[in-house]
C-alpha cells in the first residue's frame, strides 16, 4: 500500500511540474500555448501530455515510475507493479486534478479580490 502511494504521489508531483512548466509566462510556456492550440485543432493526443491535468497521469505515470526507480522508491521489478498500473494512473488523476483545481480557485479569488482593491 506505502508503495502505491509512493507511485501516485511521484506521477503527480511530475505531471504538476509539467503543468506548472507549461503554464503561461513559464519556462515552457510557449509550448503549453502550442498544445492548446493543437488542442483546439482536434489534436487531441496533446490533451494527457500537455493540457489537461486530469488526463496526463494516463501518460506520464510511465515517468512516474521510471523516477520510482531512479530514486530507490522501487528497488527491483515485482509483477505487482503491473497490477498496480491503472490504480497508480487513477490516484495520480485524482491527485494533480484536485490539486490543480484547487490552485485554479485560489488564482482566481485572489484575481478577483485583487481587482476589487484596485478598483477602490
């Protein structure tokens, strides 16, 4: 179980930093701007490697779990970790979802206030 989170937690912390990455007026910002717009374009493979929070988990918990492995998190292969896949993949969703919603809400209440005060 310890090791299952450690998965998830892992998938998520690297899905949210590509997310930050490829954030507007970030590192790679230009390029989350490229995806939207393939996106938009009917692209849709770009949607789980760069746009949607919910969606990259499905793709990059592999990293994830490459990471796991350089870092000493996962020791040596077990057949349980093929079994633990798709609930590694549906925890990380959950995780950089919620978490990414939840800074989304807090940006834009702090927007919205800020733009109150400036109005005063």
């Amino acid at each position: 179980m310890i090791l299952l989170i450690k998965l998830i937690l892992i998938t998520a912390i690297w899905c949210l930093g590509i997310k930050i990455a490829t954030a507007p007026g970030m590192v790679l910002g230009r390029l989350g701007e490229w995806a939207e717009d393939k996106v938009e374009q009917g692209y849709k493979i770009f949607e789980p490697l760069l746009v949607c929070p919910w969606c990259m988990p499905s793709i990059h918990s592999a990293i994830g779990y490459l990471f796991a492995f350089a870092i000493g998190a996962v020791t040596d292969f077990k057949f349980e970790l093929v079994i633990m896949y798709p609930l590694v993949v549906m925890g990380a969703s959950v995780v950089t979802g919620l978490s990414w919603t939840f800074y989304e809400t807090i940006s834009q209440v702090h927007q919205y206030f800020k733009n109150l005060n400036d109005g005063i």
